[in-house]
C-alpha cells in the first residue's frame, strides 16, 4: 500500500469515526457527553501510548539488526562512501583512494 492511499484510507477512517462519535452523543445531556468525552480520551491515549511503545522497540530492534549485520573492517577503518567519481574515504583519514588507484 502506497503512502498516498495509506493517508486517504486513515482521513476517511478518521471522519467516519468523528461521524458515529456525533451520531452517539447526538441527544444526551452536557454533563453525559463530557463523561462520554472523559472516558474516550484515556482510551484512545492508552492505545496510543502502546502502539507509541511498541514502535519504538520495533524501531530499536531494527537498528541492533542493522548494526549486526554490518561488518568490521579488519584494518581498522570505517568506510565512509563512494562519490560519483568512485573516490574512497575511510573513517581512519589515512586513505583516500580513486577509482584504477590502489596504492595506499
């Protein structure tokens, strides 16, 4: 699902909620509404504080995976990137290499 549709299909999801919300407090009294009110809110922050902490240990997981997998140069530099003149730079500073240039 594409970020666009994902966007549309929550603003509708999100007005029809807002719709049946009104549609449910429609005739009953201030004071049963603002309970009503009261007691939505702390559900909906609920949810949202457990959804919040569950994506953040996903997002926590993720990054430990992803630094796993990389792997340790074993001469002790960092590799940095590759420019589009095919240009080396390691994290050590010691070497900088272009691309059919292999002496250190």
């Amino acid at each position: 699902m594409s970020n666009r549709t994902l966007l549309v299909v929550s603003g509708v999801v999100a007005l029809v909620a807002a719709g049946a919300w009104s549609w449910f407090l429609a005739g009953r009294s201030l004071s049963d509404m603002d309970s009503w009110s009261s007691v939505l809110s702390a559900v909906v922050a609920l949810v949202a504080g457990i959804l919040s902490i569950g994506l953040a240990a996903a997002g926590i997981r993720s990054a430990r995976r992803e630094t796993a997998a990389t792997p340790a140069r074993r001469d002790g530099g960092v590799h940095i990137g590759r420019d589009l003149n095919g240009a080396v730079v390691t994290g050590d500073h010691n070497e900088v290499r272009t691309r059919g240039d292999h002496q250190r």
